[in-house]
C-alpha cells in the first residue's frame, strides 16, 4: 500500500540502497548491500534493480531477490546475464542458477539458443563450454548435449564443443543418453571421430 508511511519509508531506503551499491567495491560490500535489501523483504522496489545499467547494482538485487522471502526471481530474469562479458555479472548469474536445479528446463532452452550461434568469439566460446560443463549434472542438460552431439544442422564447432563439455564434465555414471550419442558420432562421423574417442 503506497499510502502506508513505513511502506512508503522502506521504498525510499531501497532506492538509496540501490543507488549506494553502484559503488561497491568488494565481496563483503557486495553482500552487505544484498542482506539490507533481504531484511527490508521489498521485492517489488528491488526488482528496479535489475533495470540499472550499473553491473554492481544489478548483482545486488539479484542476490537479494533470490535469498528474498518472495524475492520471486524467474529465470528469465536470470540466464540471460549468463552471456554477459561483465565476469562479475556472469558470476553472479551462474551461482544463482547453481542454486536453482528446477529452473532446468528454462536453462536448457537457453543453451540451447546459445549452442545454435556458435562460433562465437573464442572467449564467449570458451564460457559457453564451461558453463555447459558445470550445469551437465542436470537431466535437462544431459538431453540437450547428447542431441547437440549429434545435430547434423550443428555447426562442427557447435558439436565440438558439446562433445568437450561431456568430456570434461564428472557424473557419477555415465548417462546412457550420452553413451548413445558417442556411439553414433564413433559409428557415423569421421570429421568428429577423434574428438569422441577422446571423451568416451
């Protein structure tokens, strides 16, 4: 209720809060910023931050709606800073998706997106592969790289990358998807034939 006094008083502290927090300059700072947002509990006013163009007020507003009771984070709201060249945003991004296994299937839709542009620039290359390789354990991500793999429409480097992030990642056994995968690029395609050999 805008008419409310201590609503409209807790508004006010969050912009300030917001605004402040553009000028951080370490960790520490960082979630300091975040825990005073947390305990005010005022989403609506601290989704504004995510519209900032400053990286650090945007980290602080998605660590403190994600802790947030209500805080009501979407993935969307999230993935899409997983491509940011900003390396503390892009961290900031990945840890919150770590957190969050049942945002899956939005996860895979967006990797998906992204394995269908490569090549990009080698350093976004090298963060896409990275991040397929961390997020691997997830079913959802299994599924895509295991179709990756064998994509014909899939740019070799696209097919390549998918092979290396099974490669690289370490689950506990390996998914009969992606044993399945292996068999056919092994059986069908000699252009990738040495790269499944070596993730196999």
């Amino acid at each position: 209720d805008e008419s409310d006094p201590q609503r409209a008083s807790q508004r006010v502290a969050v912009k300030q809060l917001l605004a402040a927090s553009a000028k951080i300059t370490n960790r520490a700072e960082l979630h300091a910023f975040a825990y005073a947002l947390i305990e005010i509990a005022d989403p609506v006013a601290t989704a504004e931050g995510l519209k900032s163009e400053n990286s650090n007020v945007k980290r602080v507003a998605l660590l403190a709606l994600d802790q947030m009771d209500g805080g009501g984070l979407k993935p969307e709201q999230v993935t899409p800073l997983l491509s940011s060249t900003d390396a503390q945003l892009n961290e900031t991004a990945r840890w919150i998706v770590s957190q969050h296994p049942e945002w899956g299937g939005e996860l895979a839709g967006y990797f998906e997106h992204q394995i269908s542009k490569v090549p990009l620039e080698p350093r976004r290359d090298e963060i896409l592969e990275g991040q397929l390789t961390q997020f691997s354990t997830h079913p959802a991500i299994q599924e895509l790289l295991a179709k990756s793999v064998v994509e014909q429409k899939l740019h070799t480097s696209a097919r390549h990358m998918s092979l290396s992030a099974i490669g690289n990642s370490k689950p506990k056994e390996l998914p009969p998807l992606w044993a399945d995968s292996l068999a056919k690029v092994l059986a069908n395609d000699a252009s990738l034939k040495g790269v499944a050999i070596e993730t196999a």
